[in-house]
C-alpha cells in the first residue's frame, strides 16, 4: 500500500545493526537513528522512539556543523537511550553508529569522533574493515558487602563468590570463585524486580568469572577468554544486556590489574 506523506512530515533514517558479531541475528543489536543539522528532535521523541525501537540501546547521530554531512563529517553528536531512559555510555551503540556511517553512509574519514555525555570517543576503520572504538575505563573499589547482600543474593543466589567492587559508574561487579564454571555463570537467573528491590544505588550489575583454559572457557578457534560476564539492568529498563562495551569499561582495568595484562581476550 503506497504512503502519503504529510506536509512538513519528518522522515529519519533509521537502521538495526548487530554489534560484536560476525553472524547476522548475533551479537547485540541496536537501533541507530540519524539526524541532520536541519532535523533536531526533542528529547521526549528521542525517548519514545527508543521505547517504540524495544532494543538494549537506540542510538541518535546529529551533525553539529551546518555544512557537515553523514559522508564527509569527522566529529558528531551522539546520546544514547534505552527503552526507559537516557544514559551516558553504551559501547555497542557507539560500533553500531560508526558502522552505519562507515558502510552505509561510506563516510571517507578514518577516525570518526562522537561527542558524549562520557566525553569525545573515538571510533578507527582498521584495514581489515573491522571498527576500533575506545571507551573510558573506570576504576573499581571495594564494598562493605553488608551493605549489598541483598543485591548480591539476587544476582547470584548461593552461588559463591571471590570478590565484589563497585565502579566509579555506579555498577556492582561480582567475580566469583575461580573454581565455578561457566554453567554455573549461565544458568544464573535474577529477576527483575528481586534486582530492583535489593538496591536503588547501582546502575548494573556485572557477574564475572575468571577463564579457566577449560573447553567451556574457549572460543571457536581454541582461544582461551581471559575472562567471562554477564550484566543485568533493571534499573535502565534492560533485564540483561548481552556483548556489552560499558560493562567492559568497567570490566577491562579490573581484570588487567588481577591477572596483570594489558590485552585481554
């Protein structure tokens, strides 16, 4: 059935990109809307696309200079909304928008720049066609843990655990013992709500454990992880987001400082 525009209508273009995957339907989707200069939306539009959207984050792309266009652009804005509200970092979002501008848009930079609500990020097209991105890294300090037991509880039941700390991003982040496996790490099921009720002061939580260079800890090709996650986020209206790049800001300087590596895997 053909569509008949409405006078003055705004039409924005508007993709779903699988990040962190080499497999279509894999990985972790989002949606990635641009804006031109000309086509500045509200915040409450941003917000009801991204609930309307229903993905872990919808990312919206705005050229900052009247000249500038999605080819030949360097620098843009970027926000990020999640069903329920707006948040200051996503990293699978930020690969999503790049990739678009990249291989949809052929935008001929090498390295484009976002401007966030975390500060310039940057994302680099390698020769291979793959997309570098950095992000911050934050730093994590121990907890009382009378004071998240609950929390904790809900997250992983009686499943034990080695350590939690707790981010200057506000997410808790519980490794456990080494001698669990990655079973016992995939088989956790919080709910929602018992999540929400234990804590109103963390943003996320990230369930961690060390890998074991065991067969449940290896990849395709027989590499061994140096580590395995999981982050739930009831609070931001995710139940789990899976392949996540803010939960790996949190995730990368810890690990680096336990096993005492620079490149993890």
């Amino acid at each position: 059935m053909a569509y008949n525009r409405k006078p003055n209508e705004t039409i924005l273009a508007l993709y779903i990109v699988d990040a962190f995957t080499k497999h279509p339907f894999k990985g972790n989707s989002a949606a990635v809307c641009l804006l031109p200069y000309h086509q500045s939306i509200p915040s409450n539009l941003k917000q009801s696309i991204a609930s309307e959207m229903n993905l872990s984050e919808t990312a919206f792309v705005s050229i900052i200079e009247e000249e500038d266009t999605f080819e030949n652009a360097k620098h843009f804005a970027l926000q990020w909304y999640t069903p329920t509200c707006e948040v200051t970092l996503c990293g699978h979002a930020t690969l999503a928008s790049a990739a678009v501008l990249f291989s949809v848009y052929n935008n001929h930079s090498d390295i484009l720049e976002f401007e966030t609500a975390s500060g310039i990020l940057t994302a680099k097209k390698l020769r291979d066609g793959k997309i570098q991105i950095n992000l911050p890294a934050y730093e994590s300090s121990p907890v009382a843990l009378e004071n998240y037991e609950r929390l904790i509880k809900a997250a992983i039941g009686s499943c034990p655990y080695q350590e939690v700390v707790l981010s200057d991003s506000e997410k808790l982040l519980i490794r456990l013992r080494d001698d669990c496996t990655r079973q016992k790490l995939e088989q956790l099921k919080p709910q929602d709500a018992e999540l929400l009720a234990a804590s109103s002061d963390v943003r996320g939580v990230i369930v961690t454990l060390k890998g074991s260079g065991m067969d449940d800890c290896l990849d395709d090709d027989g590499n061994g992880y140096d580590f395995i996650s999981r982050y739930f986020v009831p609070w931001l209206g995710i139940s789990e987001d899976p392949v996540t790049g803010s939960a790996h800001s949190v995730l990368a300087p810890y690990w680096a400082k336990v096993l005492n590596k620079n490149a993890l895997y």
